[in-house]
C-alpha cells in the first residue's frame, strides 16, 4: 500500500464498520474491494461474517479461519460462529469447522452432541461424563447431551460420587441435591451421610461409623477440609479420631490435612500449632511454609522462623524474600560474616529485598541495566511485520483493546529474542504496556529502558509538584497499577493509569472542586490529576508514610488501620511489610517502593527504598 493512499483508505474502513453496524450491507460490498490490501481488511470481514453466522457457509469460515492465522481474530470467529451453528444444530457444519475439542465448555458440549449425531456415541459418552462431573453446574446447553448419556445408561453412582464430591468442595448445596437424586438406591444413604456432613460436619463422630468403605474416608477428608474452615480445631480434633481408627488413601489425607494446616495457620491456632508444624515437615507445601514464617515475624518469634526455614524446598530457600530474612536470622545470631555475606548476595539485585539488603550494609544499590538495540537492518522489517501494521491502524481508529489483542496474540507466536526486539520497536512507537509486555515475556529484566519507560513525564512532574509529592511516586504507581496503559479497567472496576474507582474519582474531585465524569479517568491528565491527589489525602492521613499510603491506596485505609499493631506490639518497617496479611498488597508495597527506586535511577537521581523516618518507626 502508499502511503499516499492509507488517509483514503483509513476513511474508506471507518465508512464500512458504519456501514456494517447499521447493517446497510449494499454499501458495506460497493467499499470492501477497494479495502483488499488495508491492513484490516480482515477485521472487516470477521464483522461481516461474525453479524451473520448462521450465512456462512463451513468453507468460507476454514477460508477466514486460514486466511487470518496468527491474529486473535478465529477465535473470536469461531466463539460466534460453533455457538450459533451449536444453537441450530448444524451438527455437519459444526464438526467441518471444528473437529476437535474446543476450550469453551459451552462449545465442549456442542462438540459432543455433534459427535454423537456423527455416530459416535463412544466419544460423546465420554466426553458427557467429564463435563457431567464438575462441582458447579454447566451451561444449559449441555442438558441435551447429558440427557441422552443418561438415556443411554451410562450414568454410573462412580459418576455420581464422584460429582457430589466435587459438589461438595465448591460449597454447592443445591447442586448436591440434585446430583444425589440421580444415584441409585444402593448409593442412597452414602449421599445423605454426604449431605449431613456438609450441614454438620462437627457432627461426623457420632454419626460416622468408621470403616473399610473407601466413601466413609471420603466423607471424612472432604468434611474434615470444609470444617477446618471454621472451627479448625474442633476439626483436629475429629481428624485425628478417624486417623487413629481408619485408612485414608494419599490423596483424602493431603486433602484434610493441607486444609487443616491453612486454616489453623489463618486463625493463629496456638492449639494447634505443635500439629501444624509436624504437619508442615511432612506436606512439603512451600505456601503453607510461607504462612507460617510470616506468623514467626509477626510475633518475631526467632527460633520458629529458623526452624521453619528449613522447611522450604531448594528453590522457595532460594527465593529473594528467604534469603534476606535467613542473612537477618544470622545477623541477629551473632554471625556477622555469614550475615553480611549473604546480604551482599542480595544486594546484588534490583528488587525490593536487593535494595532493603543494601540499606543494611550501606552499599550503592545495583541496577545492571541492559540497553537493548535492533541491527538497523532489521528495524525497517520490523515495521513492516504485518501485525505491526494492523496495531498501528487499530490505534488510529481508537480500537486499543484490539490492539492489545493483536500484541498478545503475537507474542505467543514469537521466540524470546524476536520478542526483546518487537518490544524496542514497541518502546520506539510508544507502545509502553506492549514494550514492557514484550519485554517481561522475553526475561528481559535488565531491559530497564523498556521495562521502565518514561511517559507522560511533564504531567507526573506537573501535577506532582502541584500536591507535594515525587514525581517518580507517582510514576511506579502507574507502573504497578497499569503498566502506563490509559485505557486500563481492572476486572472491579478502577480506571485509567493510576486505576482510580469510579466512587473514589467522584469523591476526590469533589473535595478538589473539579468536573467529572467516569469516563475521564481514561484521560491521562484527569486521571493522574485525581490519583496524585488522592495519595497525596493518603500520606497526610498517615504523616507522609509512604508505606502506609501505597497500602491504603491498594487495600483501602479501613485495613491498613486495622493492621497497624497496637503500641506495645510493634514491628520494625521491613517485618510489617513483610506481614501484610493480603498477598496482593504485600507484593504491591514492595514494588512501588523498588520502580519509585528504579525510576530515579532512569532520571538520573539519587534516593532510597525507605526515608530514614519510615525505618525508625515501630508498625
């Protein structure tokens, strides 16, 4: 294509989406030719084929399917079109376009009737009983294909069982007394004992009989599991009545036990402490490990946090976090060689415990940046790449979403140095969120330029300065929350580059005086305006600890109140942070704190993980 031609041809796209949204289709046909070469014309025909699937005949779908390979286009075609040839029983149509398995379950269970209207009862029975066995129910349109397996007597009470446990574990009731009426009469009492152990699971002792049927152990290990939920040590109790008097497969003992141990571990069950940490040594489960050692720090309780260390895998000892709390322990123990030691081998990173390690010993911090450059002789080809040029026009039309797609889809499709490249031609294009995808993708974690961009500098410094603050707060929170991406909206709602909720948006620009409207939190500057001035209500709220803002600003300031210990419980800055009970703040913490590190660094300036004044304070 000229480029003399792509300003017609953008225009020319824009009139044939309208055209085929209104469903004015004459006009759609008279502009189609003359897009053949427009690096969309595809997305024209997905819109075309995707308004009226039940028109489509299977060769021109494996035709589209063919001919838009490697974007995410066929399996946006093809949600549309199975569904609606699923709906209408194009059984043929059906399997000519997909002749195996789909991932949707919906699509899963059309594929099975369709199989079966093929003749090929073998496999549509047994794809019926694994779509059957679920713990939730499933689409209405598995009904049919579940209706004729159990027609056909294939519904077994293994099946049964099987589904009431599953059932069970997912919290269903009314999906368990709907499966139990299936089973036979001879299956009968079992589900009913099922059922009172999940409406009573403290009363599984008296009403239980133990014994050599392998569903009584059932009972046990999944009511065991769900009764540790809430009263975790009335549920040891009962475990181990039944452990003493039965047998229990691998399976139904790691089941109730990895629960028993969570949950004791959630509710800082000292009654049960002296099972849990057998239990710990023997369950070699890393996260239920972790637990356990935040609880050590929380009390600084010194010699279970050594202990416990122990009980990490080699790899989960080997993680920065484990490393820096094991050079703590040494250092607290007198070992002052070994201890600086190790925290020098952490220093040697550039992440939140490399920097709190440096602080302990003094050292610069190390950033290890690697700058990344494409040959001059593939730059150009680069741009060309016809993914590269679908990404360019999808921007121009306001289509990021799209976009975004595009990248992703492309970067499944790519090796690792293919991908450092795209993401340098994503930095150059500025694509931030596609360079720092691309980049992340290929490990490329030395990779700061691409990792850590700069845009949208003059508004973070504007408007920081407005409200008092660092301009590179500002900028890792936006990294953390949207990776720089404007049009970002998280799965509960927040909005925009620094993820402002809607409720949040309207409350501070109230208090700021300033219009608004849930849909300007897309807009950079409206959204860093009320995001810089919503931390800012956050540091004055906590005397400027920037710790406790980042948290609130994630997690809400009600818990951040209610995690702060009281006076004569207090822990230093790097155990508090270490402790935050939500995983998601703990991790988001510690790295706003290391990008705001890594981004003065990309400025040229000099600062430090923590003020001395949030270091001094008790938490």
């Amino acid at each position: 294509m000229q480029a003399s031609e792509l300003p017609v041809d953008r225009e020319r796209y824009s009139d044939a989406v309208v055209a085929i949204d209104r469903g004015r289709w004459t006009e759609y046909q008279q502009l189609r030719p003359a897009l053949d070469e427009y690096p969309l014309a595809m997305y024209l025909d997905y819109f075309e084929l995707s308004r009226k699937p039940s028109a489509v005949r299977p060769g021109d779908a494996q035709l589209f399917l063919q001919r838009s390979a490697g974007t995410p286009l066929p399996n946006r075609f093809l949600a549309v079109y199975l569904q609606r040839a699923g709906q209408e029983q194009r059984w043929r149509d059906f399997l000519a376009v997909m002749p195996t398995e789909p991932n949707s379950i919906e699509l899963k269970c059309y594929y099975f009737r369709a199989r079966l209207a093929a003749s090929d009862p073998l496999a549509a029975w047994e794809g019926a009983e694994r779509l059957w066995v679920h713990g939730e129910s499933r689409p209405k349109a598995c009904d049919p294909l579940f209706a004729a397996w159990q027609k056909a007597g294939e519904l077994d009470d293994e099946a049964v069982w099987a589904r009431l446990l599953k059932a069970f574990d997912a919290r269903q009731r009314s999906l368990m007394n709907y499966v139990a009426r299936q089973g036979s009469a001879d299956l009968q009492p079992w589900a009913e004992r099922l059922l009172q152990a999940y409406v009573q699971p403290h009363q599984m002792q008296k009403r239980l009989q133990p014994g050599d049927d392998p569903k009584v152990a059932d009972i046990v290990a999944h009511g065991t599991a769900y009764f540790a939920r809430y009263k975790p040590e009335a549920a040891l109790v009962q475990w181990q009545y039944f452990q003493q008097r039965m047998v229990f497969t691998a399976a139904q003992q790691a089941q109730a036990e990895r629960e028993l141990a969570l949950r004791s571990l959630f509710a800082r069950s000292d009654v049960n402490l002296a099972w849990v940490e057998e239990a710990l040594a023997r369950l070699g489960d890393d996260l239920l490990v972790e637990v356990r050692l935040r609880w050590a720090l929380e009390e600084q309780d010194w010699s279970a946090l050594a202990a416990n260390l122990q009980k990490l895998s080699v790899e989960g000892r080997a993680a920065p976090a484990w490393r820096y709390w094991r050079a703590v322990l040494y250092e607290r123990d007198g070992e002052t060689a070994l201890a600086q030691a190790l925290f020098r081998e952490v220093a040697g990173e550039r992440d939140y415990y490399g920097f709190l390690a440096a602080d302990r010993l003094g050292l610069p911090y190390q950033f290890n940046p690697q700058v990344v450059t494409v040959a001059a002789e593939r730059a150009g080809p680069l741009r060309e790449l016809p993914v590269v040029q679908r990404i360019q026009e999808l921007y121009h039309h306001d289509e990021e979403n799209l976009a975004h797609s595009e990248w992703y889809q492309a970067l499944q499709l790519t090796t690792p140095e293919e991908q450092v490249e795209l993401a340098a031609l994503a930095a150059d294009l500025g694509w931030h969120r596609m360079a720092i995808d691309a980049a992340n993708r290929a490990q490329a974690w030395d990779a700061l330029d691409l990792r850590f961009p700069l845009p949208y500098r003059d508004t973070f410094t504007r408007l920081a300065a407005q409200r008092g603050l660092q301009k590179t707060e500002l900028m890792a929170i936006a990294r953390r929350e949207s990776a720089f991406y404007a049009g970002a909206r998280s799965p509960v709602g927040a909005r925009g580059l620094m993820q402002v909720m809607p409720a949040t948006g309207r409350e501070v620009a109230a208090s700021l005086g300033t219009p608004h409207s849930d849909s300007a939190l897309y807009d950079v500057e409206h959204n860093v305006l009320l995001g810089s001035a919503y931390y800012r209500q956050l540091l004055d709220r906590y005397d400027s600890n920037r710790v406790l803002a980042l948290a609130a600003y994630n997690a809400g300031p009600h818990r951040v109140t209610r995690w702060l210990n009281a006076a004569d419980a207090t822990v230093p800055v790097d155990v508090w942070i270490e402790t935050i009970p939500f995983r998601e703040t703990r991790n988001y913490v510690q790295a706003v704190l290391a990008y705001n590190v890594v981004f003065q660094y990309q400025l040229g300036e000099s600062g430090s993980l923590l003020t001395e004044r949030e270091r001094q304070l008790a938490y």
